[in-house]
C-alpha cells in the first residue's frame, strides 16, 4: 500500500496546486465568437437543392410501414378476449344465449335441459 501511495504522490501534488484556482470568464464577446461559428454557413438555392436530391431509396429495398416503437396492446387484448370468452361462456352456460343461438347451439341440446332443483314441500298440520 505504502509503494502505491509513493508512486502516486506526485500526482496528488500536482492535483493539490491546481485545487482552487480561478478560472477565467469567457465574456460576452467570446461566447458571441463562439456561437457565430456556426452561423457562418450560408445556404442558397442550388445548395438547398443538391441537399434534397442526396436522399433516395435504394435498389431493391423495402418499405416497412409498421411503427417499430408504437405502444403494444397485446397484452390488454389477451386479457379483454379472455374476459369476453369467460362472459359469453357464463352466459351460455346459464342458457341466457338460447333465444338468439340455432337450436344446435342451445344449452340444453348440448348439454340437456336445466334441472331445477327439487322443492320439497311439508305440510305440518
């Protein structure tokens, strides 16, 4: 550990005398130099012009018009057609469907009638 530290004294010397320093202001004639760098570049008609024909399709390329970051819905679409065959499944099940399903559909011709459960009746007298 005490050989590292040795080698690296120099380095933490020289960091030491840097700490702290001022550091000069660039000024608002220096950030206006700086930032007309870039509006020195001047576009006319004919160079507008060759900038518009650069881009093409190329050869033998296909045009994808899927939108590759659209929000998927897949996973609200399996859980909405699972509730509406959970429902119309209770609904079958209960005969509910039978007025508006062909008669092979019907509850009760495929599976049988409704039992009713048998009411017992005691007379007490």
């Amino acid at each position: 550990m005490r050989e590292l530290t040795g080698k690296l004294a120099p380095f933490e010397a020289w960091t030491g005398s840097k700490a702290g320093q001022a550091v000069e202001p660039l000024g608002i004639p220096r950030l206006q130099e700086i930032l007309a760098v870039n509006a020195q570049a001047r576009i006319n008609i004919p160079f507008g012009a060759s900038l518009t024909g650069v881009a093409h399709i190329p050869t033998n390329a296909e045009r994808d018009l899927r939108d590759l970051y659209a929000v998927s819905n897949t996973k609200r679409n399996i859980w909405v057609l699972v509730i509406l065959v959970a429902v119309l499944g209770g609904l079958w099940m209960f005969g509910k469907l039978d007025p508006v399903l062909p008669e092979f559909m019907e509850r009760a011709t495929v599976i049988g009638p409704i039992e009713q459960p048998a009411v017992e009746t005691t007379t007490e007298g």
